[in-house]
C-alpha cells in the first residue's frame, strides 16, 4: 500500500501556491507510505529564459553526505547554482558543464547520485514520514506548474533514498507507482541485456525503464504505456508526469485506487479523495475513478 499525488496547474494564477496546495495532498496519504517519499516539481522549463541554457540536477545518496559543503564547493568550482535540501541536493547547471560537474562529483562525493535530470524538473527524495519531509524542505513555498509525488510503503525492496519514487528514467520523465509487479526480474533482465542500467532493485524502477525506452523508440506515451500493460503483470495505479504534461492508469481489474479531480484551473489526482478534499473549487469539480487499462493524459 502505497500513495500516489499528481497536481497539474492550468491556471497560472495558482503556479505560485503549487506547494502549498501539495503539501496537504502528501500529507493526508501519509499512512498510506510511511517508509519514504519523494516529490518531483517542475518549473520554469526549457525556453523560459533562452539567456540561460542549463539544466536541473537532482542529487542524493544512501549514505550522510554533508550537503551544504557539497554544494558550496560546486558553486566556487563552476559558478553555478547548488541548493541543499532534505537528503539531497538541486543543481542548475549551465548545459556545457552538465559531464563535467557529473565527473567531478564521481571523482569528489563517489557515494552521491543523480536521481534527476531535466529541463524542468527538481525531485527530494527522503527516508522516513512522508509529512517530516514536506516541512524540512518547506515544500509549502515552492512554486511551479506541475508535481507528482509518492509516500511509500515498502513491500518489493529495500527502505532506501534511492529505492524511493519518483523514478526518472529520462530527463523531465518521472513514474510513480501503487502496486507491485509480479514478474519484473524477468522484465528486469531482459532490459540489462540491452544495455538499461538501474538504481536500485525496485519493481517500479522496472516500470519506468521499459516506459522510457518505448518512447526512446518512438512510442507516444500513450503506447509506451500499453507496452507496460503488456510486459508486466501485476497490479497497479501509475501516474506518469513530464515537462509537458500528467498521464495516469490502471492495471485491468484497477485493484489499486485513484480519484481524479478535474477543473479549468487543475487537474489533480490522488490514491483517496481526502487527499484532493482541501483543493479550491473542489465542490464543483468533475470527479471520477479512472477506468481500467485507459490511458489518462492532460497537458499543459
């Protein structure tokens, strides 16, 4: 058992109260993952500020790592922006830099990992309650147009950071996950025989890797999730976010819950409504379970 929580912006009056309309979202499925969470946030994006071509990097690690230091010193090193947060670091990167400060930190913090990469996207990652998390980062203040995030309760793997969703297995891309898959050490090997690599032995990592490498392919996500659908079998609720948009679906028989809330100023989605109950306008919102094995998708 674990929580899904998507949040899609359409009104960008409200982009600046993302957080804090996520927040309580996390907050009240907390009890659905107690283990661990991650939240993934975009903002801005590519061709926001054409001055500034850089890209956003998401780090963390399972072991202590004394983030402020890690950041200071990439900052005086490359001249570019490092922010510590809960368990982690966000780097902007101007986009020419983006090998070397990967290199310098493989040489300098070997135990430190990108757990993102993108454009658009920041992503925390933390062990522990998914609620302690959301004030250390003051997640309450962060703005933006887009979220997805996950409380989890580990069952497949693992209470790791790097165990943690949202899984990022492309820049921009993330996947979060309710359920379990039955047969992913197959599909899991069959992917490391082509060459995909892994952070962890999470089923739901799995899920990502074979999504991103449909659409590496040249699958839209709409076909790129029905080969998921198709190669793993399980049980499952999935919402899916990327720089342009939020895709949610469920398994066959849609054993794992989700609501979904939709106005002309959002589109939220959440393992419970309790979860979507605080959200303005909430009253006059259309308000329905996604059917099983359909594809959902809004975009910006």
């Amino acid at each position: 058992m674990c929580g899904v929580v998507g949040l899609l912006i359409r009104d960008p009056a409200l982009e600046s109260r993302l957080g804090a309309l996520l927040s309580p979202m996390i907050e009240a499925l907390s009890d659905r993952g107690p283990d661990s969470s991650g939240i993934a946030v975009y903002s801005g994006g590519a061709g926001s500020d054409p001055d500034h071509d850089t890209v956003r990097i998401s780090l963390g690690s399972d072991v202590a790592v004394p983030w402020p230091a890690v950041c200071s010193g990439l900052s005086e090193r490359f001249a570019m922006v490092a922010r510590p947060v809960p368990s982690g670091a966000v780097l902007e990167v101007p986009t020419p830099l983006a090998d070397e400060v990967q290199a310098h930190l493989g040489r300098h913090w070997p135990s430190v990992r990108t757990v993102a990469t993108g454009r658009s996207v920041a992503v925390v990652k933390d062990t522990g309650r998914p609620e302690h998390s959301v004030r250390a980062m003051a997640l309450t203040e962060w703005s933006g147009y887009l979220a997805v995030a996950h409380t989890r309760m580990a069952t497949e793997s693992a209470v790791t950071l790097l165990h943690s969703h949202p899984f990022v297995p492309a820049p921009d891309l993330c996947v979060v996950h309710n359920g379990s898959f039955s047969n992913y050490a197959s599909v899991r090997r069959s992917l490391m025989a082509r060459g995909v690599r892994f952070d962890s032995d999470n089923d739901s990592e799995v899920a990502a890797r074979l999504l991103a490498e449909r659409l590496e392919s040249g699958d839209d996500l709409d076909e790129a999730t029905r080969w998921i659908m198709k190669e793993l079998d399980g049980f499952f609720t999935l919402v899916i976010t990327s720089a342009t948009g939020m895709s949610v679906v469920r398994d066959a028989f849609a054993c794992k819950p989700a609501v979904v809330a939709e106005t002309e100023h959002y589109v939220a989605v959440a393992s419970e409504y309790r979860a979507l109950a605080h959200l303005p306008g909430i009253g006059a919102a259309r308000v329905f379970e996604p059917q099983p094995e359909e594809v959902y998708t809004w975009n910006r």
